[in-house]
C-alpha cells in the first residue's frame, strides 16, 4: 500500500503532509512532517499541484487559504478539531460588537471563515510576537484561553479571552504531571501552551509541538515528560534516538488526529476526493491575516 501510495503521489504531482501528531505509519509515509502552519507555509512553496494533508480539517483549510492554486485534499472529512468548533463566524460578529474597537488575533486552529474576520493569526509559537507587536492596549483573542493567558504572562496588554479550550491539554490535570514526576523524577516536562494555566506553571519549558522536538535535541536533559497529544512521542523518539520520552498521560489521545487511515490517504489519492477549498471571498480575508502574522514574526 506505501509503494502504491508513493507512485499516486508521483502521478498526481502532489506532496503528502503529516501533523506531528498522527500516527506512526502515517508520518512514515509522509513529504514532511510538522506544525500545521509550517505544513501549509512549505507546501506552498513546492511546485506540487496538490496537497494531501494529514491532519484535520482546519489544517486543510489552512492549506487552501495560502496555495488556492493547489487541490487541497484531506484523506478523512470527519477530521475535525473540538477547539476550532467552538468559535464560529457568527459568534465571533457578535463578541466583536460587544467590545470597544480592538485588533482580533486568532489561533490558526480555527475555522477559515474565523480567520477572514480576524486582524492577525498566530501559532502557539509566536502567539507572544504577535500579541506585543500591536499598539493597542486590548486585544480580544480566540478561540483558546488557554493559549491567551499564557500570552497575557508575556505582555502589558489586556486580552479578552474566548471560552474555547483543546479538550486533550485542557483535561491534564496537576495529579497526572505529580504522578508522571514521582516515575520519572528526573525527567524534565515539556508542556503545551495549550494546558491550563496551573500545568503550564509547573512546568520546565513551554513549547509548540515543533519547538519541543528542537527543544529536546538541545537539552542536556536525557529524558523528558511531554504533556501534549502522545503522537507527538514519535517524532521525538525519531529525532532524539539516544534520549527517552514519557507521556504526561496516557488519556492525551486526540480522537481526530487518529481518524486517518493508509485506506484513505490512498482511496483521496485513487480518486482525487476529499477535497477542501476555502471559498475565494473568504480567503481573500483570511490570506491576509495569515499573512500579517507571518510579517510580525520574521
């Protein structure tokens, strides 16, 4: 099935992307893997005429929004992201009125139609750069407040939070990182700003999924806690053969980013289905927001 999957790709000029927290076997197969952004900003950059994105479907749209001259296919439409459905266009009109005039930064783990009423993206990454790069004093941010009251620890600014929350690092409780430390009490813990507040506050470093894979090849530390969605054990493992890494908790598995299979990423290819296209009056807003981010942060 990997042979047949690598000759489709050849056939369809198109380059097969996996988020870091997919499946072994997926990755395996996978052009590149990563961040969803950094997914996305590559892709973009290929000659490739589509995408296959493993991942979820605002990842997709992601795709969509910087290359609309590519198909964007994703191998399983009921991927989909709990946080992302927690803010809506509509939703978002409406808290947006309610508020004095401010700048909207909205987490890329959101839907497009989100993004095109946003004034900057941001990652968990740079979610700090884009945050202190406007002059304003308020800024209302969504949809993760998580992620925003980890911002507000970085900056003098107000930020009006959004009750929106990723279930798998919000559920991660200070019981399961003492009980992770007392097995492994010389572990150092790697948390998502993804996590609650009182996880982040304990713990050694808090990166993105892309930063904790740099993070661990430059530590002199040999074993790590991850708190994050444990797919992302295996490209630490890959990356860092020599060092050893335990799972904050073994309940941090994200239904969604495990929905797709080898079957469908052959069956989108075989086909040419799946596809996702954000529509054009939709991106052309979203671009540039995206875009906007990505002039803070270089």
């Amino acid at each position: 099935m990997k042979t047949k999957i690598k000759k489709l790709l050849k056939k369809r000029k198109a380059i097969l992307l996996a988020h870091n927290y997919q499946p072994a076997e997926i990755q395996d197969i996978a052009d590149l893997c990563g961040d969803s952004l950094e997914l996305s900003i590559k892709a973009a950059a290929t000659d490739a005429s589509t995408i296959v994105f493993c991942g979820v479907h605002f990842m997709a749209e992601t795709a969509s929004i910087l290359s609309p001259e590519k198909t964007v296919l994703l191998p399983n439409l009921d991927a989909g992201c709990p946080m992302a459905d927690m803010v809506t266009a509509k939703t978002l009109k409406s808290k947006i009125e309610s508020l004095p005039p401010m700048p909207v930064v909205t987490y890329v783990n959101s839907p497009a139609e989100v993004k095109a009423l946003s004034t900057a993206c941001c990652t968990s990454a740079n979610v700090v750069k884009v945050v202190n790069s406007f002059t304003e004093k308020e800024i209302l941010m969504v949809p993760d407040k998580n992620l925003a009251q980890y911002a507000a620890t970085k900056t003098d600014k107000k930020l009006h939070l959004w009750e929106g929350y990723c279930p798998i690092h919000n559920n991660l409780s200070i019981e399961d990182i003492k009980s992770a430390k007392k097995k492994h009490p010389d572990a150092l813990f790697m948390a998502h700003p993804e996590c609650s507040p009182e996880i982040l506050e304990i713990a050694d470093v808090i990166v993105s999924t892309s930063g904790m894979i740099r993070h661990a090849g430059q530590s002199k530390s040999k074993s790590f806690i991850i708190g994050t969605e444990n797919g992302l054990i295996y490209p630490l493992k890959k990356a860092n053969p020599d060092k050893i890494f335990y799972s904050a908790s073994e309940t941090m598995e994200c239904a969604d980013m495990k929905k797709i299979s080898i079957d469908d990423v052959f069956n989108c290819l075989e086909n040419m289905d799946c596809e996702v296209k954000v529509p054009e009056d939709i991106r052309i807003n979203a671009v540039k927001a995206v875009k906007r981010m990505l002039d803070f942060t270089k």
